[in-house]
C-alpha cells in the first residue's frame, strides 16, 4: 500500500471522528502554545535585564576599597582609606585594556535653588565618566580638565535635578545652586536615562577635586569606575587592574587585595545565569501539558484500535502488510500532534502579544522556541502513537475479523 492511500485512509479516519479528534489535540496545543509563551515571557525578562545593564555601561568596571580585619572586627569598606589619586593615576597611565577611568567620590545632602530644595548627592567625578556610564549632556557642556585641576564649584546635573529645583521650566544652565552651604554653577544638563534599579536621572557631577577639598575634605578615594575597551576584554582589563594596584599598594604575593573589582559583565552573567533557570523552569512546566497531550493521544489511539478491530482484520485479510497497519495508526497519530503543534503555535504567539499588550511585560519570541516546541510535539506523536499502532499491526486478521 503507498504511502498517498495511507494518508486519505488516515484523513478519512480523523475526518469521521472531527470533535475526538480535536480534543485529543487540544493538549499538545495548550503544550505548545504554553512552551511558546513562557519561553517568551522568560527571553523578555533576560532581554529587558540586558539592556538595562548596557543603558548603566555594559563595559564598566568598578573599582572599591576592600573590608579589612582590626582587632578581629571586620570594618566598613567604605571606611578603608585604600585608594588613593595615584591608582587612579596608574590606571589612566598604564593600562592597555581600559578605554576610560575616572575616580569617585560621593557625598549626600541638600541642594538648594532659591526657594527649592531637594535631597540628593554630589558625586565627584572626571570627564571619563560620561562615557563610562553612557551619559550625553543634552544642554550646556561638561566641566573640563582645567575646571578640575583648579577644583572649580562647576556641576553637570541629571534631569530630576532639574525638575526638582526648576520646576518651572527655567534654563538652569549658568545658575546656581547650593550643596550643604557650596555654591555650584551649573554647566550642563544630563539627557534623561528614566528608571532601571534606580533613578539614572537623579545625579549631580562635579570635579572629584571640588568634592574632595570643598565638601569631604579628604585625600582617598571612595572608588573608581573604569571602562574596558571591548566587553569580551573585561576579563583582561580586570587582570591588569589587579596587577597594578596591587603593585601600587606594595602588597605581597601572600596578601589578599586590599580592594574589590566588580564589572558589568559579571552582573550579566549572574542574572542571565538567573533568567535562564526561571526560563527552565517555566518552559518544563509548560512542556508537562505537552507529555499529558501525548498520554491523550496513546489513549485515544488505543481505543481507535479497539474500535477498528474488524476492519484491521480486513485489511489485512485482503493483502495490507503489517508495516502498512502500522504505518496508517502511526500517521493518525502524527496528523494529530503536527496539527496541534500547528494551533500550539499561533495561539503561543498570540498569547504572547497578548501578554505585552496588557499585562506590558518584556516579550521575546525566538525562531528557536517555535522550531524547538513543533519539533518535540512531532517526536511526542510518533513516541506515543508507536505502541498502539504496533499492537494494531500485531493482530491476527482472523481474531481480529471475529472480534465483537
């Protein structure tokens, strides 16, 4: 028997039982379309966090002092008094893998213009920093080198900033406002960034000479922040940063860092590694709809065969080969799960616009997922229908043309 009249049988077969039929699919679609979904939901959400983390500075290292042991008691790092200006010297000098370093200080209080005031800090920086933190002044400039070499009162302020102490659309660029009784004269005003972990917009920016001398008086820095040249050079640049601080700090081979390095690419790798688990976890969960639709399939092919006994007994007492009985449950089987998969798929896809339209999550759909949940509904009907289209082929025609 060819393979055209095994499909029309199978067809015929299907068309004769249309409602048992979908039923039986209706849970390799719901699999489907919940693999489809929640894979979406979970490649959004790692999506979303990636671009968060590349708007902060995907390349970004962050250099800060390290706890350290007096007495036994284990002290504040930001106490420690490790970095000085000449590592941050050393690293804008030596370095090969950082394209930008710039130091930080911070200190918090409150800014005051004419009779606005707003709580916020004042975060000492160098010119570096703007392309560090992927930061453009929208109106006015940044201060410059000779603002920080003079320790110049000179700010560059964030759009909170602005809205907070203007509020009444005033230009603020050339005003002045005060910082715990110091005056800055704004220079500039930040493009807005919006909200990720924290408001990118409430931030103010000074000379870190000014910060140091006018409002910490302190020689130390608080950390530094720096940038490598690719994010694939992260790793290198980290390891050059070790080794010059290291060697600045006179520490022996025996010592621990008197510092810590964080980067960007490490926070990416640990909530990717996260997502990735949650996305796991869903998509398993949703895949189990995909195993109770394969038992719904072995089931209802047992009772197809149960139902057609005599007609298997025909069959093959006409000439129809065990292969070919086979071969005709075996393709039901498959039409059912393909034909599923099939709805799985666009009522998946359409969950997830669904879902970004109203609930307003981060959706991604990738080709892979389609491919990868119609390809496991394939395998699920084959699998499934395999054993009772092997027990039809396995008949005995004269049983089963005696069969009741």
């Amino acid at each position: 028997m060819n393979g055209t009249n095994l499909f029309k049988i199978a067809f015929r077969a299907l068309a004769n039982n249309k409602l048992r039929a979908f039923l039986t699919m209706l849970g390799i679609i719901i699999g489907v379309a919940s693999v489809i979904t929640m894979l979406a939901i979970g490649q959004g959400s790692k999506k979303s966090i990636q671009a968060q983390i590349s708007e902060m500075g995907s390349n970004m290292i962050m250099i800060h002092p390290g706890a350290d042991m007096r007495g036994g008691v284990r002290q504040d790092p930001s106490a420690m008094q490790t970095l000085k200006l000449t590592d941050y010297e050393a690293l804008r000098n030596e370095t090969n893998f950082l394209a930008a370093v710039s130091p930080n200080v911070s200190s918090s209080g409150q800014l005051i213009a004419g009779n606005n005031n707003y709580p916020s800090s004042v975060s000492g920086v160098g010119t570096d920093y703007l392309e560090i933190r992927q930061l453009t002044v929208e109106n006015g400039t940044m201060f410059t080198e000779t603002d920080i070499q003079t320790s110049a009162k000179v700010c560059v302020i964030g759009k909170t900033i602005q809205d907070n102490l203007f509020p009444n659309g005033e230009d603020p660029v050339g005003r002045i406002i005060r910082f715990n009784q110091v005056p800055f004269r704004v220079t500039g005003v930040l493009k807005a960034k919006g909200y990720n972990s924290m408001d990118q917009d409430d931030v103010v920016l000074a000379p870190y000479t000014t910060v140091m001398k006018r409002l910490l008086a302190q020689t130390y820095l608080q950390g530094i922040f720096a940038s490598a040249l690719t994010e694939d050079m992260t790793d290198n640049a980290t390891e050059e940063i070790t080794g010059i601080l290291r060697r600045n700090h006179k520490l022996k081979d025996s010592d621990d860092d008197d510092f810590t390095i964080r980067s960007q690419q490490e926070l990416s790798s640990m909530l990717n590694t996260t997502t990735d688990l949650m996305t796991t976890l869903l998509a398993c969960i949703a895949g189990i709809s995909l195993v109770v639709g394969g038992i719904g399939i072995m089931n209802i092919m047992y009772v197809s065969v149960t139902e057609r006994t005599r007609e298997i007994g025909l069959r093959m007492s006409v000439g129809a080969r065990g292969v070919d009985i086979l071969s005709q449950f075996l393709i039901e089987a498959i039409l059912i799960s393909i034909t599923g998969g099939l709805i799985g798929v666009i009522i998946g896809c359409g969950a997830s616009w669904i879902v970004k339209s109203a609930a307003h999550w981060p959706i991604y759909i990738q080709a892979w997922s389609v491919f990868l949940s119609f390809a496991v509904c394939t395998v699920t009907g084959v699998f499934f229908g395999w054993y009772p289209a092997k027990k039809a082929a396995d008949l005995d025609p004269i049983e089963a043309i005696r069969y009741e």
